[in-house]
C-alpha cells in the first residue's frame, strides 16, 4: 500500500496545507537522510534493510542483517553503525562488503537514532536508552572504536544527542530521573548541566530545537500537564509558551524555523488522550496540523508518532504507532502563520 485512503482511517484531522506523500502499513523508521533525501526502514522481522529515494512511492531491500536492525546511522564518510537485535554495535563499509562487530552485548540503541545520534569534526556521540545503566559514547574514528562520554549517573536513560547548529556543540537531555539538558563545549570530553526540574518535569522532553536566539522544547511527562517552553541562549531562562493535550515523544526543526510536535498518548496522560497529533509552534502560538484517533485497547491507551528530521523541502517521515492510521508516512509540512 503506497497510498492514503483516508476512508480507512476514523477521526482524522489534516491541516489543509498539509500533504501526505506516501503511507507504507509494513515498514518502520530507521534513519532519513536529510541530505541525500533517502529514507531507510525495515520491516516486522527487522532482519531487511529497506531504502526509498522517491519519498516513499517504492522501496527496495539493499541489505539483509541476520541479527536484525534496531537502529541505524550513516557516517559522514558513508559507513554504517547498526545497532542489533543482539544489543551490539557492528559497522558495515558503505557497500556493505565487511561488517565488523565494535561492541559487546547491553550496547543499547538511542531512543529514536534522527534525534540520539550527532556528528561533527570526526566525533560521532550517542545517548543510549534502556531502563538500566545508560551512557553517551563517543567515537572519533568513524565508528571503529568507542569510549564513554558521560556515564549516566543520577539518569533513567538518554532521550536525545544532538548538534547544535550555531555553535556546533554536542547537547543531550535525560529522563526519566534527574531530567536533565546538557550540553559539552569540547566534543565530550566534559559535560554541563544547562537546567534541571526533577520536581515538575518541566525539563523532561524528547528533542530540542535550536534557533539562532533561542533553544525550544515540549515537556514528555504524562502525568502532568503538558507544556512547551522556550530559552534565550543567554542568559538561560525558562520561559513557558503553552499548554498542550499530548505528550511530546519527539520535536525537530522545520525548514521555516518552527517547531514540529510529535504527540503520544498514554493511559494516565493528563488531558486528551484519544488521539495521536503533530503540533507546530513558531515559539509563540501552538497549532494542530494533524491528529489520528488511537487503536482502543482493553489494558491501556496508548499510540505516538516518532520523526526523522525535515529536509530543505519541509518534508518529515513520521512514524506513527497503535494508530487508526497505521506506518511509514511522508509528509509535507505547511509553511506560514500559524494564526
């Protein structure tokens, strides 16, 4: 299926503006490369490597990994980390002719690799997320060897690693215990605590958005009421720009400098919980562009949609889960006002 029928899909909301390009039921999310435009996915058994350079309308298996593919990040010199089923690092050349395993087992993958994984000036780093002992790990040679970062200390996990465009400066935020944004001026090597709210949450959040005065992020807490929040760089304040009904499992940058929403909803979410929506906020209004109503399920409530990042056509790939619209999405996001 590489159409959207909508008379398929109950309690769908669409922005006028909003286009989407392609659905695919079967496939899941791995990587988008924002560059190149190619979208890497696999499939139920996670053992196939699939890509699609025409925004989705047909898609190809280009590798075939027997320990399977939880995530994927290509390198800037065209090599592949692969994060496996087995909880191991392994690194595939760019033709896929040698693969070579660079960890042993509990190396977990990043929450959501568009979002866990950065690069800049030969330094890849890495939040890893799990529900134990977590850490960021660094490289400085393409993958071929790792190091610890930062240790995880007083963290649940890493919920996102990212570049700071304007400064070209590693950040990463924690959650679910000390809910901490962090960032390193010097690739790693130290790290510094920016802001913290283990009371109220507000710092827990999944992706930040940097602009060229501001950084932006929404809260990811179901229990409470759901935020987004803004800060000068400097100095460091936290400013709340409203209320949003959903949690915020994912945000990214557009190509107009807003802030894309990715919602998720849990049983004990504060507030509406019976759909999956896609906000944008431009820092001062938040809007709903799209909303999907969530699979009803006896035990819990519960659907979300997971990002890649927007390329200079304001297209994103979203992922959406437990929905009444089901898998891979391509999506062109409105520009404009936001009244």
């Amino acid at each position: 299926m590489f159409g959207f029928a909508p008379k398929n899909v109950e309690k769908l909301y669409l922005s006028s503006s909003l286009v989407i390009e392609s659905i695919n039921p079967n496939l899941t999310l791995l990587y988008y490369d924002v560059i190149n435009k190619v979208v890497y996915a696999t499939d139920s058994e996670i053992l196939n490597l699939y890509e699609s350079r025409n925004n989705g309308k047909t898609w190809k298996i280009i590798f075939t990994f027997q320990y399977g593919i939880k995530g994927l990040y290509r390198t800037s010199t065209g090599a592949w980390i692969f994060w496996s089923n087995s909880t191991r690092i392994y690194r595939v050349s760019s033709d896929f002719a040698s693969i070579v395993v660079k960890s042993d087992a509990y190396r977990k993958p990043p929450l959501n690799v568009n979002l866990g994984v950065a690069e800049y000036n030969g330094v890849i780093m890495y939040g890893e997320y799990g529900h134990d002992v977590n850490e960021i790990w660094k490289s400085t040679d393409d993958g071929v060897t790792w190091t610890i970062s930062d240790d995880g200390s007083g963290d649940t996990h890493w919920h996102t690693l990212q570049l700071d465009p304007y400064t070209n400066n590693f950040w990463a935020t924690s959650g679910d215990t000390a809910k901490r944004i962090m960032n390193t001026t010097d690739a790693g090597v130290t790290w510094n605590v920016i802001d913290t709210d283990p009371t109220t949450s507000t710092t827990r959040c999944v992706g930040l958005v940097f602009r060229k005065n501001e950084i932006m992020w929404a809260m990811d807490t179901a229990s409470t009421v759901q935020k987004v929040f803004k800060s000068a760089r400097t100095p460091w304040s936290r400013v709340e720009v409203g209320v949003t009904s959903t949690v915020g499992i994912g945000a990214v940058k557009t190509l107009d400098n807003k802030m894309l929403i990715a919602g998720r909803a849990e049983v004990n979410t504060v507030g509406d919980v019976d759909e999956v929506p896609l906000l944008l906020t431009d820092g001062v209004t938040i809007k709903k562009i799209m909303g999907v109503e969530i699979t009803p399920s006896s035990s819990v409530a519960f659907g979300e949609a997971i990002l890649s990042q927007v390329d200079n056509n304001n297209r994103v790939w979203v992922q959406f889960r437990s929905t009444r619209l089901k898998g891979l999405c391509s999506i062109l996001l409105p520009f404009g006002g936001l009244s």
